[in-house]
C-alpha cells in the first residue's frame, strides 16, 4: 500500500509540474503577442521573438533585450550576405557602389546595435531615463541607417533580383528594428 502512495505523490507531483510549466508557457507566449501587439509588424515581432518565451518570461527588460539581440543578429548576418555579394565581379558599377554604401551603412547600424545592448546591460532604476533615452537615439541611428541602404537601391536597376534580394534582406532588418524600438519606447512609457 505503501509504494501506491508514493507513485501516486509522484505522478500527482509530475502532473501538476507539468501543468504548471504548461500554463507559464502560455502566460509567457502571451505576454509576447500583446507586447508585440504595439509594433508596427506585430507577426514579424511575434515569429522572432516567441521561440525565447521561456527566457523573457513576462519581463520588459529582457523582451526588449531580446529583441536587441535578435536584430542584431539579423543585421550581422545581412551585412555579411551584402558584403559576399559586394565582392560578386557580375554586378554593374551602379549596383556595386549602392551594394557597397548600404554595407558601410549596415556596419554603422551594428555599431550602433551593439551599443544599445551594452548600454541596456548597466539599466537600473538610478539611471533609468538617460539610459533609455541613449538607447532609443542609437536605434533610431540605426533604423535610419537601414533605410539609407534601402533609399540607395531604388536607383539602381538590378538584374538577376539582386535588388529584390538586398532589399527584402534589408526590409526585414529595418522591420525589426522597428519592432525592437517600439518595445523600448513601451519600456520607456512604462516608467512614465
């Protein structure tokens, strides 16, 4: 009768672990589609940002930490395609000097990723505003270094949908960011 009991403790003990970790999944899933319900690609938001549920939880600060992170490494990854693409001997002046400005433009909007994270990294109470205020300025920065990338290939004719490709490359970065500094200013607010 003995070892009924303790299995029966035990599969009650799972079961109600399980449920529990199952409804904090949801609460956390939750909280990332209405916190990405304020951004301007609320799906975009959503789809890069769900898969971390479980470690933002349904903290603001590591949302928005985490949706730093996430642009950052879509913009390192798309500079990095630009930058193979900048060194193809197929592409026509025009193409190569636009390919070569939105690389330039892209370094500067990592920089300027990568400082917004490190300074999300010293955010505390004491220094709240300023440092969010410095973070904001830096991925405004960048935001509007992806649309220089964009703006220089809509003069360009590309051929073999290279224009498609870099733009739709550079369209995803710009949405992101987008995305990440909606989620900053709603950190902002909430202080407010």
């Amino acid at each position: 009768m003995e070892a009924f009991s303790s299995k029966f403790l035990l599969i009650t003990f799972a079961f109600s672990f399980i449920t529990h970790s199952i409804q904090a999944s949801e609460t956390n899933t939750l909280f990332i589609r209405n916190s990405c319900s304020s951004t301007t690609y609320p799906r975009l938001c959503y789809a890069s940002l769900v898969k971390h549920a479980d470690f933002i939880q349904t903290n603001r600060v590591l949302l928005t930490d985490t949706a730093l992170n996430v642009t950052l490494a879509s913009a390192k990854s798309t500079s990095a395609f630009m930058s193979t693409l900048c060194r193809d001997r197929g592409l026509k002046p025009r193409e190569a000097a636009a390919m070569k400005d939105c690389v330039e433009v892209l370094s500067d909007s990592v920089d300027e990723l990568r400082r917004s994270i490190g300074e999300m990294s010293h955010l505390r109470n004491s220094n709240f505003e300023l440092t969010i205020n410095d973070v904001q300025t830096w991925v405004s920065a960048a935001l509007t270094d992806e649309s220089t990338c964009t703006d220089g290939f809509q003069e360009v004719n590309a051929k073999d949908n290279t224009q498609t490709i870099v733009r739709s490359k550079i369209v995803q970065v710009a949405q992101l960011t987008s995305n990440a500094l909606a989620l900053i200013n709603k950190l902002a607010n909430s202080r407010g």
